[in-house]
C-alpha cells in the first residue's frame, strides 16, 4: 500500500509522503514543497489532501 503512487507525474507514493510528514509537513503545501508532487499539473491535488489526511 505504501508503494502506491499518490502523483503520476513526479512518481511520489504514499511512503514519500509518510516520510515528508515525519519530518514536519503538516499541510498539502508542505508535501508539495518536500516531494514535488502536485508541481507539474495538480491533478493530484484531491489524492494529496486525502493521502495527507489519512497519513496524519
Ligand atoms: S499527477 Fe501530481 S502533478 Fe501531475
């Protein structure tokens, strides 16, 4: 499960995102800042929001 991909275009999974809120980010702005994902077309935004919440 962690090796799901949360943002297609940058390849970022649930894992990156577990590691970006353990070391601090607390909001979709943070994770996009720490794993690039939602920076190219934010098509992902959604997946994001529910992939932090769930992780948090
Ligand atoms: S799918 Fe995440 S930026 Fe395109």
């Amino acid at each position: 499960m962690s090796d799901k991909i949360v943002c297609d275009c940058m390849g970022t999974t649930v894992e990156d995102i577990k590691v970006a809120v353990a070391n601090g980010a607390k909001t979709v702005e943070d994770i996009k800042e720490a794993t690039e994902a939602g920076t190219v077309c934010c098509g992902c935004d959604c997946e994001l929001e529910t992939t932090l919440h769930e992780v948090l």
